[in-house]
C-alpha cells in the first residue's frame, strides 16, 4: 500500500491551518498603519490599538512559521514520492 494518500491528507491538513493563519494575519494587519502620528489629542487610543495589533501578529508569527516550514517539507514529500512511485511503474 502506498503511504501517499494519507501524506496528501496530512499535507491538506498543514497547509490548511497555514493558509487560516495567513489569512488571519492579514486580516489583522489590514487596519494596521505603516506611520502612526502622535499628538496630544486622542494619540493614546490609536497607539493602544497599533500596539494590540503588533502584539496579536507577534503572538501568532511562530505559529506561521512552523506551519509553513511543515506544508513546505510534506509539498516536498508529496512530489518525492509520487516521482519515485511514477519512476517505479515506468520501469
């Protein structure tokens, strides 16, 4: 039996929680601004929220990272295996 079709489960898995996560992050950095002009008048509200935003991104960045690095290897595994089995019919 081949150990592809539970790899491409487990691939669908990682890259789906992966492709949330992105999403979530740029759903979170969309109202994030790239220059923040403080001024007396109502600048700690909107530095309160730019901070709350950093903090959610950095919190959930090494999540993304790990996600990313785990879709990447089982891609990698994915394509390996199917070309070896390929190869092996093909012989």
């Amino acid at each position: 039996m081949s150990a592809l079709p539970v790899l491409l489960i487990v691939w669908a898995v990682f890259s789906a929680c992966f492709l949330a996560l992105l999403a979530y992050k740029g759903q979170l950095t969309r109202y994030e601004d790239d220059q923040l002009f403080l001024s007396e008048n109502g600048s700690a509200h909107e530095q309160t929220i730019q901070t709350e935003i950093v903090r959610k991104v950095n919190q959930i960045s090494p999540f993304v990272r790990v996600f990313g690095v785990a879709s990447a290897i089982m891609t990698a595994g994915v394509i390996g295996i199917f070309t070896f089995e390929a190869w092996q019919q093909l012989k």
